[in-house]
C-alpha cells in the first residue's frame, strides 16, 4: 500500500515536471541573439613601448568589421574629429578606408571606430598613434 502511494506521488511530480518544461517554450517567441561586429586588421602601427613607432603625416590607413555590421552606422573619428572614410563590401568583411588630417601632424592621435550589427547591437574600437612631425 505504501509502495502504491509512494509510486503515485512520483508520478504526479514527473508530470507536473514534464507539463511545466514542455510549456516553458513557445514557438513563437524565440529570441534572436545579436552578435557585436568585430573590428580586425588596423593597418597602421599602434603606439607602444618600447617601440614608439609614428606614422607619416596624412597617412592612409584601413580595417575590416565583420560582415553582419551594418556599414551605414560607422562612425569614426581621430581625436574627436568626425573623419571621411569609404567602405567596401563584400559576403565576408567590410573594408573601411580613411586618411589622417593633416592638421593632426605631430600630435598623438586616438582613431575610435564604433559600428551596429545589423540586429542592433553594437561595439566599438580604437587605436592609438602617433604621427611625426613634419
């Protein structure tokens, strides 16, 4: 008798259990997950110890960003200031191509470059130089 009641209750909490997980999912609410773009292959030498490495004045300069970022929220700048720059696209990368002011000859300069994935999420990046002097 007590083995019956003992095996009932086990079966009760196996279906309450299996009813609660089985509708815990829903069709039609599955959540799209956002992956950040990645930026990669910053073309100019960043500034670092011991090295100290500079840059020629009015360089050009290029990186790629993974290829689900959206290319029209690119934003970059070099020390704050908004800079032109090109993109070119392809299935696997965009390619971001852009050339140092000349008013920055001399000076340490930061290049900040965010981007938006095409879901919405977004990242940044960022490079320090230093460009000679003239």
């Amino acid at each position: 008798m007590k083995v019956t009641k003992m095996f009932k209750a086990a079966i009760f909490i196996v279906a309450v259990l299996f009813n609660a997980t089985a509708s815990a999912y829903s069709a039609g609410e599955v959540e799209e997950v956002c992956t950040k773009p990645k930026f990669r292959e910053f073309s100019l030498p960043v500034y670092k110890e011991p090295e100290k490495i500079e840059v020629a004045p009015e360089s050009e300069f290029s990186f790629m960003i993974s290829p689900w970022a959206d290319p029209n929220t690119i934003i970059l700048t070099a020390k704050g200031q908004p800079l032109d720059f090109t993109v070119e696209s392809n299935s696997s990368f965009h390619r971001v191509k852009a050339k140092l002011p000349a008013a920055l000859t001399g000076n340490f300069v930061r290049i900040d470059a965010s981007v938006k994935a095409v879901l919405g999420c977004g990242d940044q990046d960022g490079w320090l130089i230093k460009i000679a002097g003239s």
